[in-house]
C-alpha cells in the first residue's frame, strides 16, 4: 500500500498491486484494474518511485 495525497489535499492509501495505469494529463490519473480512478498531487515519477519503494521494503523484510 502506497500513500498519497488526493486533489482535496486529503491522504489516500492505495493498493499498488491493483494499479492498471498512471497517467499525466496534467494531473496525476491512477486507474485501477476495477475502473476506479484516482487524480492525486503526485507527479508520475514520485508514485512509481513510491511503489518501487514499498516494494522493496517488502523484499527486504524491512516493512513496518
């Protein structure tokens, strides 16, 4: 689970396993694989480094 900041400056926590597509049209769109959509603050490149990141916290062992 990835957080996030949504257009109303509220945080989201997001399941990035269930992400279909980012996209920048400007604003940051996250489809999901179930057709739900998401418009955050985060450009494109800070959600996937925030997916590789918590990926790599899940590989490593190191997640809490």
């Amino acid at each position: 689970m990835i957080k996030l900041t949504g257009m109303n400056g509220k945080e989201l926590i997001l399941n990035e396993e269930k992400i279909e597509k980012i996209e920048r049209v400007p604003e940051t769109v996250i489809t999901f694989i179930n057709g739900n959509k998401y418009i955050v603050e985060e450009d494109v490149d800070e959600v996937i480094n925030k997916i590789v990141e918590f990926k790599r916290k899940i590989c490593n062992g190191t997640f809490k």
